[in-house]
C-alpha cells in the first residue's frame, strides 16, 4: 500500500468535505440526525444518486454515523458523530462567511437571494 502524502493539512479536510455537497449535507446534520428523504427535500438541487455517494463518502470518512432501524418499511438516519462533530466551528464560520458573502453581493447589486440565515441558529461551539 502506497503512503497518502498531503503537502498541508487543508488537502485532508478538502479530501473529506471538499466538493459542491458535502459541506452542505453536514451543515444540515448539525442540527441533528435526518433520513436520506429529509436531506434530499432540504438539498432539492442534489440527485439521489449523488446524495447517497456523498454520505457513503462521509461515512468512509469516518465523521457520520449511519443508523439501520430493523423495521418495515427499512428506517436509515444519518448523524454526525463525536469526530464529525468537531468539524462544527469550521462549518458554522463557512455558513456564517458565505451570510456574509451574499449580503456583499447584494450591495453591489448582484441579483441573489439566500433562502436559509444559518447564523442566528447556530449553537454555540468552541
């Protein structure tokens, strides 16, 4: 097996939640364990495809937790973990800077809107 080398260290967070969707599928775990159905209706835009590549991706990561409930019809809850946990403060100063970055462009006159303020719902972390 060949060693993984990153040159510095954002390289392993990219690795882990770089790309369009998983910063946006944990940023709504924060707020507490979802089923695969609730995520795709609070991220429309994703496929489903992709949704369940991307927490299949999270889980081999290591920072969610995927729980099977022995029932019919089959119950799976997806949550952040203790370890995912700590990706938090990263997560909040990203909602709470990419906030900011729309109101910014709102003064230049962009035509954008922001559906969802994250910031006043924060918890308070570390």
């Amino acid at each position: 097996m060949v060693k993984k080398i990153y040159n510095i260290g954002v390289e392993a967070t990219l690795e882990v939640i770089g790309g369009k969707w998983k910063t946006v599928i944990l940023c709504h775990l924060r707020t507490g364990a979802k089923r695969t159905g609730e995520l795709k209706r609070l991220i429309p835009e994703i496929s489903q495809k992709m949704l369940t590549k991307q927490l299949r991706e999270l889980e081999q990561s290591g920072v969610i937790d995927r729980k099977v409930y022995n029932q019919i019809p089959p119950k799976v809850e997806y949550s952040l973990n203790n370890y995912g946990e700590s990706l938090s403060l990263i997560l909040n100063k990203l909602c709470l800077w990419g906030e900011h970055h729309v109101d910014y462009l709102e003064k230049e006159g962009k035509d954008v809107a922001l559906l969802r303020r994250e910031s006043s719902k924060m918890k308070e972390r570390d």
